[in-house]
C-alpha cells in the first residue's frame, strides 16, 4: 500500500478560489469588487490571497456585485469539497480535508497550490484570457465516461503531471 500524504483546506478557501475565478470570468478587476462593496483595494486583495478571512457578509455582498445567487457559489463549494474528500478522484491518490475552521495560510495546501497556480507560467500565459467553456460554477464536471472535468485551479493542486506543465516556462 503506499502512503499518501493528507492535505488540508478550508470550506471558506473554496469559497475565496471560486469567487477569484468568478471575478476574472467576469473580466472584474480586484479594485471594482473592492470598491463596490465598500473595501480598499488592498483590503480585497488580502481575502482573495487568504490572508484576511473571509466573511459571510463580504461573501454575499461579493455574490451580490457580481449578480450570482451565494447559494449557486456555495452549492459549487459544496461539489469540490465533496470533490477532494474522495482520494479516488486524485491522480496522486492524495486524500483532502476540508476544515470548517480557519487556517494559516501554509497550512492551507489548497489555497497555496491556488496561488502558486495564479502566479504560474502556464496560468500567465493562458491567464483569464482564454476562451471560457464552462463556468467554474458549473464544476466539477461528471463525464459520460466517468472521468470528472474540474477547473484548472483545482487541476493544479490535484494532478502532478498538470502542475509541471503549468510550471514550466
């Protein structure tokens, strides 16, 4: 049997990835979130870095300016959580908890891998540019074939073999 490292995320890091990928669907930039719900820009930045939690009023004030149900948002939340529990779903064979209570932000190996992802040669260079089939809300994805069709965001953190492509320059 071969031992497989746990790691650990936050239901509300979900919720910060999905609303950072929703916002640059939209084409929003950081400073229109921040300023439409009465934050800094810096203050905006913070939440969606994971440095600064994540507040349920924020949340639905977020969902709100960008004109989608917080129930939708979280529903998706609820799927990649889902999503992450079951190591079979993982081409690492990793397993993934997800946490009800907040994290410091190394502990976070989601939101880590998300940021490390966000700043990654493949991401700069596809970036919120590219063509968007498929909302991220619409994730994760059951194929006819069984497979599952997830974000790249989420990709990133999950499949090794995706990760190095998207780190390679």
């Amino acid at each position: 049997m071969i031992e497989t490292e746990e790691k650990v995320t936050t239901a509300s890091s979900i919720l910060v990835i999905l609303l950072r990928e929703l916002r640059m669907e939209r084409r929003l930039h950081q400073a229109q979130i921040a300023d439409s719900i009465g934050k800094t820009a810096s203050a905006w930045t913070k939440i969606e870095a994971g440095k600064s939690p994540l507040s349920f009023e924020i949340f639905l004030r977020v969902c709100n300016v960008m004109q989608v149900a917080a129930s939708a948002v979280m529903a998706t939340a609820e799927r990649y959580a889902a999503m992450l529990g079951n190591r079979w779903n993982h081409p690492d064979g990793s397993h993934w908890a997800v946490l009800f209570t907040e994290l410091e932000l190394k502990e976070d190996a989601l939101l880590s891998a998300a940021q490390e992802y966000w700043n990654s040669p493949g991401f700069r260079q596809q970036g919120h540019n590219s063509f968007i089939i498929h909302s991220i809300l619409n994730g994760p994805i059951t194929n006819p074939d069984g497979t599952i069709t997830i974000a790249p965001v989420f990709q990133f953190a999950l499949d090794p073999a995706f990760r190095a492509l998207q780190l390679r320059e």
